[in-house]
C-alpha cells in the first residue's frame, strides 16, 4: 500500500513539488544566515517525495529551533500550513482521497514548525 500510495503521489505533483522545495532549499544555503532554512527545505522535499510510511514526530528543539521556527511561521510557515490544510479538505471530500487528506496534513506540521521536527520511516513488521 505505501508504495501505491507513493507512485501515486508522485505522478499527480509530488515529484514536482519536491523538486521546487530542492530548489529552494539549494537557494537558501547559498548564504550562511540562509543555511538552517535551507536544511529544513530539504527535509520538506524528502517528505514530499513519499510521504506514505513516513510520520513526523516534534522533539525538543532548545531556544534556537524555537526563534527559527517563529521567523520561519512570520516568513512562510503558516501560508504553507494553510494550503496544506486547503488540499487535505479537498482531499477528504471523497472516501478514495482520505489517505492523501492525511498526508498533506502531516506535511501542514511539518511545514508550520519544521525546527525541532524529525522525519522517521515506519517500519513495517
């Protein structure tokens, strides 16, 4: 099932979203005030590449994540949190289009407060 929902995730935008994250995140560590952003932006595009087996978990993220992640919510974050959460709405209009509802919601937490978050591979028994 992860890797359906994965190849299928691909084809219809994933590959292309994930590459305009790596873009952006190759722009931002061109400068050193833009590296940790720039580092958060590849976690982005690994996550929105496949996101089926994956969860997001928030661990401490000490005084710097936590100033990172509010310029990041000011800059950019809550735009990205918001149209991750549009597309999870019109995702779970249908029964077919719940399980990607749940992952553009993961990627709306991730991309809310990336600092102090981990992406980590479930692991299948």
């Amino acid at each position: 099932m992860r890797l359906l929902g994965n190849l299928i995730w691909i084809i219809f935008g994933g590959l292309i979203h994930s590459i305009g994250w790596f873009m952006s995140g190759v722009l931002l560590c061109i400068t050193v005030v833009g590296l940790p952003f720039g580092l958060q932006c590849f976690k982005m595009a690994r996550l929105q590449l496949v996101p089926f087996g994956k969860r997001v978990e928030t661990n401490n993220m000490g005084g710097v994540g936590f100033v990172g992640n509010i310029i990041w919510i000011l800059v950019c974050g809550w735009e990205l949190a918001l149209a991750n959460l549009v597309s999870a709405a019109f995702f779970a209009i249908t029964i077919v289009g719940i399980p990607f509802a749940m992952q553009s919601l993961k990627m709306a937490h991730l991309s809310l407060m990336p600092f102090g978050t981990e992406v980590y591979t479930e692991h299948v028994l």
